[in-house]
C-alpha cells in the first residue's frame, strides 16, 4: 500500500544539490573538421562554461581545463563565445572568449604544450572591450583573422558603449595594441551580430538595430560589399525596419540570402534570390502560423541551417519546437524523429549531418546529431542521464487558460506526484506559479529538475506563458505593449485562480515565483493582488524609474518604452506599477534572492524595497550571493536558493518539514 502524507511532506530523492549538479545546459554547438563541439555548464566548478569536443572515434573531452570559462557579455547576455577550424597543416585550432577579462583568446588543443594565447588587449575604460560572435577568416592577412562584434566602452556609465564588426589579427598583434584591430563596420548602428559572409567572398551581411527598438521589434539586415583588402564598402540596408523582427540571417550554397522575418506576424522563413536588386524581393519559404526565428537575446544564435545540398535545417513551432529539414523548392518540411519537445537556437551541419541540442519532459538538454540522409537521429553528447527513477519526474500538462477579455493564455501544469507517496483524500495540494523572465522569453516544455524539487514533494508547479511570451506570434508578444505589470499580472493570477476553481489547487496556498523579469511579475502580483500566499523574488527589476534611467545595462536601457511606454510622457505610469511604491499592500510573506555581482537588476533595487518594508511586520527573507550575477551559475548558490524557497513555502503553507535549513523570515 502507497504511503499517504500531506502535500508537501514527501520525502524526495531529488535534493536540491542534486539539482543544483544539472543546473544549465549545452550551447553553441559548433563542427571543427569533422567533429562536434559545444559549451556546457559546470556548476560545480564555480559556474563555468566549459568547450567540450567530440572526436571522430565517439570520446568527449573537454578542450580547456578549470579555470577557462566561455562565456562572452557582449550585451551583457553574451551570444556565440567560440569559432574552431582544422589548420592545413592539421589539428584544431580555436578561438573564445575568456569570461573573467574577455578578451579574445587563440589555442591549438592538439599541439603538445600548447596554451591559450591573448588576442586582444584589455581596456580599463567602463566595461573594457568585449567579442562575440567570432567568426575565423584563414584567407586573410598573412597569419589570418577574426571577423567579430567588438563591444567598447567609451565611459564609466553602463550605456557609454559603441559596438563594430571588427577584424582581430590571428598573429597576436592586437594582445597589446588596439589600433592593430580593424573596425569593419561604421558604428552608424547601436547594436550589430556578427557577419555572415557570401559563398564567394564578395558580400558580408548583418543584423543591426537601434535604441529604443529591441531586436524582436524590429531589425535591419545590412549589406556590404568585400574588397579585396577586407574592407567593407557600400554598407546599405537591404531588408528590415522598425516593425520587421528579422533574427538571423545565412547564405545558402548558391549565394542566396536567407533570413527569418516576422513580417507576416510569424517568424518564418525567406529567401533573397539577388541581393545586387535595389529593392529585393524576399520570398517567403514555407508559409505557417508558426515559429521559425525567436528573440535575439544572444548574438549568434541560429533557429535554421543551411546545408550543401539545398535544403534547410530549421527549428519550428508553436509552444514546443522540432528540428525539420525544410525543401525551399517545394515548401516540403519532413521533422527529425524522436521524443524532443524543445530544441535550442543553436545547429551546426557538415555533410549530411546536422546537430542541435534538445531536451523534452524526460530528458534535459543533450547534443543530437540527425543524419539527414538515413533520418536517423541519435544522442551524441552530453547525454541525459537519469540521476534518481525518472517516476519521481513530474508529468506536465500543456492547458490554455482564459484570461480577461477571454484572452488565450498558454501554461504548462505539473501537478505533485512522487511514486512513493499520495496524498488524503480531503486535501488538495498547494501549487506554485513561475513568471519567466524576459518578459519577451517563454517557459520550454523540459525535464527540469528545479520543478521536479518541488513536484515530488508534493508542491505543484504552473509555468505561465502569459502575454508576450515568444512562440506563439507577434500578436500574442505585443499583448505586452505598454502593459507590462498588467497584463503579466493578470494573466499568471487567472490560472492560479482557475486551478482554484477546478478543484487542482487549495486557494489558500498558492504562491508565485520568478527571476528577473519573472521577479518583476511575482513582485507586481503580490503589491497589487490579493492571490497568492506568499512569493519567491530572484534577481528582480523593483522600480521601474530607476530601472529606466541608470540602473540597468545598455542593451535593455530602453526596453520600458515598449514595454510601459515613454518615460517622459508618461512617469506616473512607471511610479504606479512599480512594486516598491506599493510596499504598503503587501501582505504576503516574501523571499528576495539577488546576486552582487548583477549589472542587469543591480541589488541596489532590492535595498531600496526593502528600506520600504522596514517595520511594516511582513514576513521576509533576503540573502545576497557573493560572486554571482544575474541568473545563478554556482551549485552552492542553487542549492541554498532552493533549500530557502522551500523552508518559505513550508512555513507559508504549514508544511511539516525538518530536512531542509529553516529560513529565518524577519518582520
């Protein structure tokens, strides 16, 4: 007989170190030669971004030991950290980013005692100077070079910034010189990917926007013509606008360019047949109510492929992804077999082989390869490895809600479940509901450990992709508009509430979690409702006006005039919605996580709220993470997150536990 206890009570084998260990996952897949690599995290090893090579004969290694780290913060998110190619004189050479002082680094893994040698010079100016993005042109120079996007800091403040495509020497010239960089680009664009360069080597072209746009507002593709010194001449816009999101661009084998626009409302994708046209006509390739692009959050990031042999690699969907090989000819789209609900923005293909990172709601994130001539699909690194009985892994459901204005509003529901325990009869259990942050983000329909924590301990999780989340079309994102601390609101208090009325989750027990802007989200809902019974804060944005003038990073600086709307026209707005100025309507026990390092949602924000709370008898618990920024790396720092989060529900819901360190909640 199964063993029945209150929800929440349940003892679990997935502890919260145990989740904390498979915090993250593979990206940037990438082929040297013939071989796969790709970045992966190691939580344990203070939160690096490892390079991980697969060889030709099936081992994997990792190319760079502790402390090498991968990771770029061009826009403070980074985007493509690393580029590998095959010498003619044979073995691998590579080039990354380092995270601690990144600069761009060169290394020969598979020449006896060779290191990493610098590239490029530091700065002590602002930020320095940052790369992203890189991308290995061999034929250039004598010793070669590296075309990429520089990032440089003209000042102290966070948006005295300019950013360039820029070629770096191979030689090492640069190490110490910045006038040995040659910038490629003119600057006339506040933000700008990396170029992607023709098959024949006369056209470089690239994505580029402007404040307050952000990329998935609208976006330009630039062209310019390569001289034969490797300069860039005649930069024009080619396609694009400010009410056109395009997300990558890529040359197919023939010359044509290629590109995933939302012009329909859809990010689908296009073909340019001849970029020497004027006024270029952009055909649209396979025309569905879908998703074939997604936010640019990083640069480089990459939803399709092409292959040498005309057709597409894409990733596509709505709410969850596939991996298809598309026919631009016929339209034709065939996807990969297999279990994989989500693939991340990042392919590589050489031959016949294309390889992406997948993970579905059994399995987190590994390296598939689909041989596109057999349609074979196998797991070829970091494969999931199952570290307790996967029948302790919650079983979600994808439900649509209705929200006000019986608006759809789209989530995925995972009820407790632990094979071992059940509950009384009489008792319904207590659910949590997680913002995402973004907000221009969405939930991915993945095993995730951090979930199953709470799910097999009898603590229900509703993952909200409220209005304007992404995957579901420009329509559902521009909800949002001017709406932010609304709409968002409204819409993760409308499935709490009707889990209430179904008779899924007890009303009195129902909490609210998010980070960044999901922290935002969890915030506003407990300033402005009475819904929830208490509140799990990360890293989040507290006062919008602050937010919006100098306490947040370049890249994001403007993103209120979108999502609130212009400052100057209307600073009610942000004094109104901001859960600092509504410190006196909280009622709800709260948990406030913040990192001290975190440049996006600085934790001056947090000191300031809680300066507000002083003395007004809520319940409240605040702990600061040396070393950490925005977002968690360190298992050390998971785990403690976690093991809190769930002393506040325990002590919230009346939750009989004694396995966790109790969190010490002050008035």
């Amino acid at each position: 007989m199964v063993p029945s206890g209150p929800y929440g009570s349940w003892p679990s084998p997935i502890g919260a170190a145990l989740a904390a260990t498979h915090d993250g996952h593979p990206e940037y897949v990438g082929m040297v030669g013939d071989e796969v690599w790709w970045t992966e995290p190691r939580p344990s090893e203070a939160g690096r971004r490892a390079l991980v090579r697969r060889r030709v004969d099936g081992g994997e290694e990792s190319v760079l030991p502790a402390p090498w780290n991968l990771r770029s913060r061009v826009i403070e998110y980074g985007g493509q950290p690393w580029a590998g190619t095959v010498r003619d004189e044979g073995g691998a050479l590579v080039v990354f980013v380092h995270f601690p002082d990144q600069r761009l680094y060169a290394y020969e893994p598979d020449v006896p005692g060779a290191a990493p040698r610098p590239l490029t010079p530091v700065s002590e100016t602002g930020g320095g100077l940052r790369w992203a993005d890189p991308q290995l042109r061999p034929e250039a120079g004598k010793a070669g070079e590296v075309w990429c996007v520089l990032e440089e800091f003209t000042g102290e403040a966070p948006t005295d910034v300019r950013r360039v495509i820029a070629a770096v020497p191979l030689d090492g010239s640069a190490a110490d010189d910045r006038a040995a960089v040659r910038e490629l680009s003119d600057g006339a664009h506040r933000f700008v990917t990396g170029p992607r360069v023709s098959p024949d080597g006369l056209h470089a072209a690239w994505i580029a926007w402007d404040h307050p746009r952000m990329p998935w507002d609208g976006t330009e593709v630039i062209l310019a013509d390569v001289a034969e010194d490797g300069t860039f001449e005649g930069a024009r816009r080619l396609l694009g606008g400010p009410d056109e999101s395009i997300a990558q661009i890529d040359w197919a084998a023939d010359g044509q360019l290629l590109c995933t626009s939302d012009r329909t409302g859809w990010w689908n994708l296009y073909r340019v047949p001849d970029v020497a046209d004027p006024h270029p006509e952009a055909v649209r390739l396979c025309g569905r109510p879908e998703e074939f692009g997604g936010p640019l959050w990083k640069i480089g990031l990459r939803w399709f492929h092409p292959l040498d042999n005309g057709l597409i690699a894409v990733i596509h969907g709505s709410g969850t992804t596939a991996l298809g090989i598309l026919d631009p000819e016929s339209g034709e789209l065939v996807d990969a077999a297999g279990p994989w609900t989500e693939w991340a923005p990042t392919l590589a293909a050489n031959g016949s082989r294309v390889v992406g990172v997948a993970a579905s709601p059994r399995s987190a994130y590994e390296v598939v390869e689909l041989d596109t001539g057999t349609g074979h699909t196998r797991v070829i690194g970091s494969a999931h490895d199952d570290p307790v009985d996967p029948a302790y892994y919650p079983e979600p459901q994808l439900r649509t809600f209705t929200g006000p204005d019986s608006r759809e509003i789209h989530a995925h529901i995972y009820p407790p479940h632990n094979p071992g325990h059940i509950a009384p009869d009489d008792e319904l259990p207590p659910y949590v509901v997680w913002a995402h942050g973004g907000p221009t983000g969405r939930a991915a329909l993945v095993l995730d450990l951090e979930i199953a924590y709470f799910t097999s301990r009898g603590i229900g999780v509703a993952e909200v992709n409220y209005g304007g989340s992404a995957g579901y079309g420009r329509a559902y994102r521009n909800r949002l508009r001017e709406q932010w601390g609304v709409v968002d609101v409204e819409d993760c208090a409308a499935v709490a509430l009707a889990l209430a009325e179904e008779g899924t989750a007890d009303p009195r027990r129902i909490g609210v979690r998010g980070g960044s802007a999901g922290g935002w989200t969890a915030a506003a809902s407990i300033a402005t409702t009475d819904v929830y019974a208490c509140a799990t804060i990360l890293y989040p944005i507290l006062d919008l006006t602050g937010w919006a003038t100098d306490e947040t990073h370049d890249f994001e600086s403007q993103y209120t005039e979108s999502l609130v709307g212009p400052h100057d026209a209307c600073p009610g707005r942000y004094r109104d919605r901001s859960p600092i100025q509504h410190a006196e309507r909280i009622t709800a026990p709260f948990l406030l996580l913040q990192g001290l390092d975190d440049v996006i949602c600085p934790p001056v924000q947090c000191e300031r709220f809680l300066e507000r709370m002083t003395g007004r008898g809520i319940p409240h618990a605040y702990i600061a993470f040396e070393g950490e920024g925005h977002g968690f790396r360190r298992a050390e720092t998971v785990a403690r997150a976690l093991e809190a989060e769930l002393s506040l529900y325990a002590q919230t819901f009346g939750i009989d536990r004694n396995d966790v360190p109790l969190l010490e909640l002050r008035k």
